[in-house]
C-alpha cells in the first residue's frame, strides 16, 4: 500500500474466511463495511506465520508449489503455474509442452511433494496428459465410411 493509505504499516485480523463463486472472500476484524473495506483494495498484505507452530503434513502454500518441476514415470511433463482452490479439492495447474493440464491435488494422483528437491510426482490416470486412442465403434465406423 502506498504510505498515504490509513492502512500503511497497520496490523489487522481475519475474522473469517468464506468462498462465493470459487474465490475466496476474508472478513477482517474492525472492516465492517463495503467502503472501509473498498480502501483496502490494492493491500499487499503479509501474514504472521508462527515459527513455533507444528507445519501441517501435506500442507503446502501455493508459493512453495509454484514453479516446481512435475514428474511422472520418472519423466518431466511440466512446471505447476498456480493453482485452483475449488470447494471439493485444489487443482495443480501443470505448464505442458501442449498447454495446461489440470490434475486434482489428492494423494492418489499427486503422491509425493518433495519441495527441496523442487519435484512434485504425480500418477495421473490414462488421458489426463495424453490423448486417448479412438474407440473400436468408430474405427468401425471410419472403415465403413471408407468402402
């Protein structure tokens, strides 16, 4: 925030945190309404993090996964660009060769984030990076055509 703004340097509390059309709203203590919270608009905020507290297992801030590099069968298919908070899971937003892929971020398809290593393995099912072959009713299809 620019020094002129009222809220330069100030510390404030989220009060709650609540999601409206797949984006996430905050709620903070003192903001109580639209036009105090419209001066907001722009904040570049910072958030405390207490060294003393227990990392969560398998909890990641977005900044720690984005630009890892993502690995499947031993082999580098892509770099994770952002990723999506829906309300039923995150989505890993994975930078291909071929464009974006989106793969769930749940333990079956994403089973190992090392970030030190800056390596995320995934073990997407079949046609999640590839295209599937065609079925046998339109090969069938594509032969009659062709007589």
């Amino acid at each position: 925030m620019p020094e002129a703004s009222p809220w330069f340097g100030k510390t404030i509390e989220l009060d709650e945190l609540k999601w409206f059309n797949s984006h996430p709203v905050a709620f903070f203590k003192g903001v109580n309404d639209r036009t105090t919270a419209e001066s907001m608009i722009k904040a570049i905020l910072l958030i405390d993090e207490d060294p003393a507290e227990e990392p969560e297992e398998d909890a990641w801030y977005d900044h720690q996964l984005v630009g890892l590099k993502v690995v499947r069968d031993g082999a580098e298919v892509g770099k994770i660009s952002r990723l999506e908070h829906l309300p039923a899971q995150d989505l890993l937003v994975i930078e291909t060769a071929n464009g974006e892929v989106m793969v769930p971020f749940v333990k079956a398809i994403v089973p190992s984030v090392d970030i030190a290593a800056g390596v995320v393995t995934i073990t997407p099912p079949m046609g999640l990076f590839e295209t599937l072959p065609e079925s046998d009713a339109d090969g069938a299809q594509g032969a009659e055509a062709a007589d």
